[in-house]
C-alpha cells in the first residue's frame, strides 16, 4: 500500500483491508472481486492482484509463514529490489539497501553528487552506496532513519539543516549549494489526453463493463469511456459529436442524445488527462453487444458497491448515488 502513496493517506485503506483480510489465508482465498472492492481508491490496482498471488504462494510454498530468505521474498509477486529490501531490513534487519526518494535526496546533498537521480544508469550507484553505509547488523535502524532524515528534515524545498543530526559531514551544506541537489535530467512533458465516460441508463439501472485482465486498470468497472484524442485540444463540440457517435455505434440508435455535464481531471505518471462526462437514456432496444465486447452489466445504484470501480469511476459513481449527475 505504500508504494506511491503516503501513510497518511494509505492508514485508513491498511485499516479496512485487515477488516475483511485479517490472515494471508483469508487474502489467499477470498473472490479476487472482493479483494479489488477493498483496495478501491488506492489506485494501481495490479499491487492488489499481486498482493493475493503472493498469498496463495505463501500458503502454498511456504507453508502460510512470510519467508526470511532474500531471494525468496524477491520472487514474490510484486516485490521488487525496494520492498524486498524493505522488508529484509526491516521486519527481519537483515543488511539489505532500500533506495527511495527521499534516500536519493539525502545521499546526493550529503555526498554532492552530480549524478541525475531520474536516470536509470545512475540507479545501480545510489544502491551500492547505500548499501555500503549500513553499519553492519543495523540495518533496521540506518534505513528507516536515513528516510525519516529525508522525509522530516532534509524536505525537497527548504531542508531544514539547522536542525539535521548529519550536517557536519553534508557536502552541499558545505558548499551553500543545498538547492542544487538532487541533479534531475530534463522532465519528461506529460501527453494530454481528451477522454469521455457516458452514464447511460435504462429503467432505474445504469450501463457499466468490466475492464479485460491485461489492460491497464484490468478487472475493474467503469462506465463507458473512450479515448478521443492525445496532445490535441478538442472544442467542446467536436467532443460532443464523437461522443454521440460511439456511443450510437455501440448501444443502437435508441439513444438519447448526451448531454454534457463537464469534465473532471484525471492525472497520471505521464499523462494528463482531462474526462468529459456524459449522461444519456436507452429509450428502447439496446443494440446486441459486439462479439468480443467486455463483460457488462445493468447495474442499480444498490448495485454499485459491489463492484470495484477504478478511483475516476468510483467519483462517478458517488456522483449518480448523490443525483448530482
Ligand atoms: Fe539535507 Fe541539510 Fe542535512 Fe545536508 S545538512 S543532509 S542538505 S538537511
């Protein structure tokens, strides 16, 4: 839960998970629809999958006990170097390195390095020096207090170096150069995106699908959506009609015409994406679903709890509980 999300924000989730999963047994045998549900509105949902692969091997390989072994934590689903490493170290304090950002931080004004931390060449360095810092059977407490040195006082804007236990020996403090460090290669430009989702009902119930296993986000519900354009602005009405032509494509022609009810944001790593939404009425026959259309289902808004929705579909579907759409 703590990959790319702060323990803030990741508590109450961790809370609720040991709620329904109190055991790796319970994870290794639940519905995997439940274990989505109870992951909802983390986002990144395949750790949720890999979170239960790595159960059921637990049980299976390991007899239901978490292994020691660094290799065998490693080959884990979804355990990489960092996590491996944290967990090595930190459950069991094996001497293990865990670089994350706040340990690039530390280590590049303490060290003044001019090595660009976002450049994956540069990786392999950061881990050996860390690696060679740890005093030896100590692990445990050098990791965590080099990421809490990073998460509390050496702060991306402003460090707080009066107040550092390392200062005497930091290189950039030194220097007067602390804002020169971390060294960045150029960003990346993120690609905009033009999206649209309809929420289209009939009688009281509202049309969703299952995302396909494989595809981003894959095995979550979503209203439909589509993808209109990359790194091109559309005016509203060109949106509209592309809108009223896949949705006529795919439901038939009893559709009402949608009615555009504004945009939300949607941010990922390299991604902006900007989704309109659309209400719409079957007022007649739906029109037989493609051959290798997604799994669907006409849903109540009772329903809607029990399907795991992606965090955007999840928005829209409070949304339509709360009649504002
Ligand atoms: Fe960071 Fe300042 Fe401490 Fe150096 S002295 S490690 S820049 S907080």
């Amino acid at each position: 839960m703590l990959q790319q999300t702060q323990m803030e924000t990741a508590l109450p989730y961790f809370r609720r998970w040991m709620r329904h999963f109190p055991t790796i047994e319970s994870v290794a045998k639940a519905d995997p629809k439940a274990v989505l549900k109870a992951w909802q509105g983390l986002g990144y949902y395949s750790r949720a999958r890999n979170l239960q692969e790595t159960a059921k091997k637990i049980l299976d390989v390991h007899g239901g006990v978490f292994p020691q072994k660094f290799e065998d934590i490693l080959s884990l689903k979804g355990v990489g170097r960092y996590t491996a490493g944290a967990i090595a170290s930190i459950a069991f304090n094996q001497d293990r390195p865990i670089v994350d950002g706040n340990v690039l931080r530390v280590l590049s004004r303490l060290y003044a390095i001019k090595k660009p931390i976002d450049l994956e060449k540069n990786k392999e360095y950061f881990w050996k020096l860390e690696d060679s810092l740890i005093p030896k059977g100590r692990a445990r407490d050098f990791n965590q207090a080099l990421m809490e040195l990073g998460a509390l006082v050496c702060l991306p804007q402003d460090p707080r170096c009066s107040a550092c236990p390392v200062r005497n020996s930091c290189e950039a403090l030194k220097r007067e150069e602390t804002e020169r460090y971390p060294v960045r290669a150029k960003k990346r430009k993120k690609i905009l995106v033009q999206a649209a989702s309809l929420v289209l009902s009939k009688e009281g119930r509202f049309f969703i699908r299952r995302r396909p296993e494989g595809k981003i986000m894959g095995g979550l519900w979503e209203f439909p959506e589509w993808k209109l354009s990359f790194d091109r602005e559309l005016p509203a009405h060109v949106i509209e009609k592309k809108v009223y032509d896949l949705a006529l494509k795919e439901f038939g022609s009893s559709l009402s015409k949608p009615k555009n009810l504004g945009k939300i944001k949607r941010h990922y790593t390299h991604h902006q994406e900007t989704l309109w939404l659309f209400r719409s009425r079957l007022e007649g026959l739906e029109k037989a679903p493609a051959k290798n259309s997604w799994p669907r289902a006409w849903a109540t808004e009772d329903d809607f709890e029990r399907y795991p929705f992606s965090s955007a579909h999840a928005k829209i579907a409070a949304l339509v509980e709360s009649s504002a759409l």
